[in-house]
C-alpha cells in the first residue's frame, strides 16, 4: 500500500476532504496534514509538515492544495529534498512527474473541479521519471551552476 501525505489550507479544504476518500477507495494509506476546517489558515501552517515528512522517507509523495496552488507551491520548494510541481491539466501533472520526478504535486483548488483533480492525481501516480537528460537537469535544481560540471 503507497502511503500519500496530503495538505491544505482553507481553500483546498472541501477538495481535500474529497481527495481523501478518493485516494482511500483507490487504496492509498493517506496521512492528512491538515487543515480540518474550512476556517481561514496559513498554508505554510500545512506545507512545511508535509515536506518534512517526505524529506525524512515518511512518505514517496505527497499532495498539496491552496486557492491558487501558489502559496503551497513557493513554500514546499524552500526545502531542499522537495520538488513540488503545480499542475492544472492532467499533461502538466504528468509532466512535472516524468521529466521533473516531482515527490509533490500542488493542486489550485479554487480553479479546478474535483473530477479534473482526480484526473491529474491519476495521471500523476501512474506517470514514471524518465531519467536520462532529466536527472542532469534536476542535479541543477540543487547544485548552483558551473558546479555540476557545466
């Protein structure tokens, strides 16, 4: 069973609680993050737990979900094992994951339907990492340039 951690603010909330159960039926062990309300809160109150749980083996991969997917986007990526990927089209998602081997994908719940969520978390789990030019070009995410042999 693939463990999934998964996150929100206030505005991914409904859509979370949705996810959820989709990803239980779908038989995905899922450890929520929070929040557990639809009451106004601070998406990096959500985000930075998520990624430290990925960072530390917790979990493989991870979902995150705000109004825009901006906040939850920009505050996953300050941590260094974390490669989160905005996606609102399922080829977007499949994309961050096969040429970016993104370890969370970060949904803008307020700009997306729950069945167009779960068609992009489709899309997303079953897309595999390419490697190959990829790998080289995600060493440069986290070694500054001219250090990675450029």
């Amino acid at each position: 069973m693939t463990k999934i951690g998964i996150a929100s603010d206030h505005a991914g909330y409904e859509m979370k609680e949705f996810l959820v159960g989709y990803l239980d039926a779908m038989g995905y062990e899922v450890h929520d993050f929070g929040t557990s309300s639809p009451e106004s809160a601070d998406y990096a109150d959500y985000a930075h737990p998520l990624a430290e749980a990925i960072e530390k083996g917790e979990f493989e991969r991870g979902i995150a979900l705000c109004g825009s997917g901006e906040g939850m986007t920009m505050t996953l990526n300050k941590h260094q094992g974390i490669r989160a990927g905005l996606a609102w089209e399922p080829e977007i998602a499949s994309l961050i994951r096969r040429h970016n081997n993104a370890n969370i994908i970060v949904l803008p719940a307020r700009f997306i339907t729950n069945d167009e969520a779960v068609a992009m978390l489709d899309t997303y789990f079953s897309a595999r990492f390419e490697g190959g030019r990829h790998e080289r070009r995600i060493e440069k995410m986290t070694v500054p340039c001219g250090a990675a042999g450029e």
